[in-house]
C-alpha cells in the first residue's frame, strides 16, 4: 500500500510506501519526524506555529535540497 500525504492543490508533500502492518509506524508522529530528518520536538514546534501540512511541507522542501546538494 501506498501512502500519500497530499497539500493544496494536490501536491504530495510525502509519500511512503506500507508493506506490512509493522510499517505502519510511518503514521506516528516520531516517525514522521524521522522520516522528515527532524527532531520530534522541532517537529512539534513547527506544527505548533504554522500548521500540520506547512510543517511537512517546509521540512519536506529543506529534505529535498539537502538531497540535491
């Protein structure tokens, strides 16, 4: 199963792939943390000021251009 969190106007903003149910971790919130390279508590913070979906989408955006890089 695949798993698309999806911004305004559709754009994805992370998608993770669920093989098992183990895998459903990717739901919890420190593994979403993880999977976006930040700390839990940074994560939180951000939600805390801006939002659930421009948190992912601003730490999604930083994990790309460090990838580019």
């Amino acid at each position: 199963m695949k798993i698309s969190l999806l911004g305004v106007g559709n754009v994805p903003l992370l998608s993770a792939r669920i093989k098992t149910l183990d895998d459903a971790g990717l739901l919890n919130v420190s593994a979403l943390a993880r999977a976006l390279g930040v700390h839990r508590s940074t994560f939180l913070s951000k939600v805390a000021s801006v939002g659930l979906e421009p948190a992912i989408h601003h730490y999604a955006m930083q994990q790309k251009l460090k990838d580019a890089i």
